[in-house]
C-alpha cells in the first residue's frame, strides 16, 4: 500500500488547512486510516482516525472540535480539515493504514504510513 499526503503549508494561527491522503496498491475489505503527527524533538502522535464505514471516529482531545476526519471510499482518500489552527499544532504530519474495522491510537498497529506533509502555523 502506498500513501501519498498532500495539503500542508505555512497558515497564520485562526487559519485553516486540509490534508488529504490517497492510498493506492493492495486494498482490503476495509481498513481504518489515521493522521498522526510529530513536532521537532517529540514522538509521534495520535490526531484522528476513521474506520470503513466512517461511523467510528477517535480524535485526540486538542484537536477535537477544530479537526474533522473524513473519507470517501471510492477513491480510498482520506481528508482532515484543520481549522483555528494554532502554533502548537505545528508538525509534520502523517497519514497511515491499517487492515483493520477498529479505530485504534495506537502508532505500532498501523502498518502503512504515508512520507509525511509539513503544517507550520505561525502566531
């Protein structure tokens, strides 16, 4: 499986942006597809992630209410929309796949990661 993440950039705080993430190879029957995230100096974070159907979704809870996940099956892309952006939420962000219908946090069960797009949000 391969992840291509596109929509990162340079956004004033209060700004927003959207991510995408088109997955292209191996497919499944269904699979969850996650963002995480990693500032400099710090580990990899969990941000959202969304199962097949879409009616399972996990968001760490500094971006709930601010981040909204979604996907659209048909061309196995998955979205995040970033809004009231904050300098905090600067990182390099990465979209992953895993073989499985149960929305997870955890890094180590995702087996697919994309190379990862930078989010710089100024203050």
């Amino acid at each position: 499986v391969q992840l291509q993440a596109s929509g990162g950039g340079l956004v004033q705080a209060g700004g927003s942006l959207r991510l995408s993430c088109a997955a292209s190879g191996r497919t499944f029957n269904s699979f969850v597809m996650g963002w995480f995230r990693q500032a400099p100096g710090k580990e990899r974070e969990f941000v959202a992630a969304i199962n097949w159907s879409g009616r399972n979704i996990d968001y760490v809870d500094s971006v709930k209410g601010r981040f909204t996940i979604s996907r659209e099956n048909a061309k196995n892309t998955v979205y995040l929309q970033m809004n009231s952006l904050k300098p905090e939420d600067t990182a390099v962000y990465y979209c992953a796949v895993t073989p499985s219908d149960v929305v997870s946090r955890n890094v180590q069960r995702y087996d697919y990661w994309g190379q990862g797009t930078q989010v710089t949000v100024s203050s």
